[in-house]
C-alpha cells in the first residue's frame, strides 16, 4: 500500500498547492485592476492630475508585480504598455477636450480588464454604444447624405478605437486583421460617401463581421487553467482508483489460490 500512500498525498499536495497560486496571482491582477478603475473614475471628475499619479502608481506596482509572478506574456505587456503610455500622455494634454482624455483612460481599463478577468471582459459592454455609431453611419450611407456619412463614421471610428486593444487579446489575430482591413477600407475610401456600391456591401459585411465579435465573447468560459486542474486531478484520482481496485483483484486472488491449496 505504499504506492497507494503516495499517489494520495500527491494528490492531496496538488490540490492545496495550485488554489494557493492562482489566489495569489489572481490578488495582484485584481489589485492592479482597481488602479486602473479608480484612475478611470478620477479622470472622469475631472481630476487629472490625480488620475495621473494613480497611472504612475500602476506603473511601480505592475512593474512589482511582473518581476515576482512573471505572468503576463508578451502580448500583454506589448498592449498594456501602449494603452497605459497613451493615457498618460493624455492626461498630460491640457489641449484634449475631457472626453478625449477619458476614451484614452477608457481604453487602458478596458485593457487591464481584458487581462485580469476571466470571464466575460468589459470591452463587450461598449457593443450598445458602436453598434449605435455603426447603425447611423450606415443609414446615412445609404441615404447618400455625405455630410452626415462623415460625422457618424468619424464617431464610429473613435469609439471602435477604445476596444481595439482588447479586442486584440481576446479574438484571433486573423480575425482582428480582417475587421481592421475591412474598417481601414471604409475610412480610406469615405470620399465616395458611402454610396458607392462597394462602399455598402463593405458597410453590410462590416455589421455582420461587428455582431459575430459581440456574439463569441457573450457568454462566459471556462477558466482554462480551472479545466487544466480538474483534468489533472481526474486522471490522478482515477489512477489511485484503479491502483486500489489491482491491488483488491490481487489480494482475493491469492485468497481463493490459497484456500484451494488448502483443500
């Protein structure tokens, strides 16, 4: 029963030792995500200086917190540091109007969010607001009315631009490329006013390509690392099961062996 002493305690030491890391892990990217709320909701009132120091207090301990977990990949950090040099940047342009300076601090939060959660992320609730955009954009395409065409494809593009980021963390990179290539056309090509005929067939694949990226991230998934964990954990238990049942068949095996010699 030795082996079996083993396999229990292994399994035993797994499973308190892997929630203990993950906690862990999961405390610093949540601490990091009030940050990153807080300097949202700072600059919101306005207070940007304030919004400011927070940002720079983000980068101290997001800085901490990569040199003792190591646990953001190179994407992350790639993304994460743009985001959060932009907002800063911002924030420090007292020629931006208050709403530039809040899609800029919108689009770092969303990028944080995007990162530490792991379920349903943020960037999901801006589809109201750019499907709203998109809808007038395309009516005016399709009404020919050039002047409106621009104003509402401008909108369009400024608020797409806040979810870009994310957007390029949680979907597959093919699948951004094509959403981006097909958004640089319309907006390269905006000087037919939208009534051109290539112009609205791009306008309806756009729609099509804008509610399949709502659509796949609506409900939640699945931790991968909680899937890793119970697969981990199954096969283990069902070794340590298997290895009790061998052991029960071998030891009634030479039960009934040994009765039969006494006979």
């Amino acid at each position: 029963m030795k082996l079996f002493r083993l396999i229990f305690i292994a399994l035993i030491l797994f499973m308190i030792s892997f929630p203990v890391h993950s906690s862990a892990e999961e405390a610093s990217l949540k601490e990091l995500d009030t940050i990153a709320d807080e300097a949202l909701q700072m600059t919101k009132s306005g207070r940007f200086d304030e919004a400011k120091q927070l940002l720079q207090y983000f980068s101290d301990k997001f800085s901490e917190v990569n040199a003792r977990e190591r646990s953001f990949s190179m994407d992350e950090l790639r993304i994460l540091t743009v985001a959060h040099e932009g907002a800063l940047q911002s924030l420090a342009n007292t020629t931006e109007s208050a709403e530039q300076r809040i899609d800029s601090v919108i689009t770092f939060r969303l990028v944080m969010d995007t990162i530490s959660s792991q379920h349903q992320p943020l960037w999901t609730e801006m589809e109201k607001p750019i499907m709203s955009a998109f809808q007038q954009m395309q009516s005016a395409a399709n009404e020919g009315d050039a002047e409106e065409y621009h104003s509402t494809l401008n909108q369009f593009l400024t608020k797409y631009s806040i979810i870009q980021p994310s957007i390029k963390l949680d979907i597959p990179v093919e699948k951004v490329q094509e959403l981006d290539s097909r958004i640089t056309f319309i907006d390269r090509y905006r000087s037919e006013s939208g009534s051109g005929t290539e112009t609205i067939n791009e306008l309806n694949t756009l729609e099509t390509d804008l509610e399949d990226l709502f659509d796949g991230l609506t409900e939640d998934e699945a931790d991968p690392s909680l899937w890793w964990m119970i697969t981990t954990t199954g096969s283990i238990i069902i070794l340590t099961l298997s290895y009790v049942g061998w052991r029960k068949y071998k030891g009634e095996s030479e039960q009934s062996r040994s009765e039969r010699q006494k006979d």
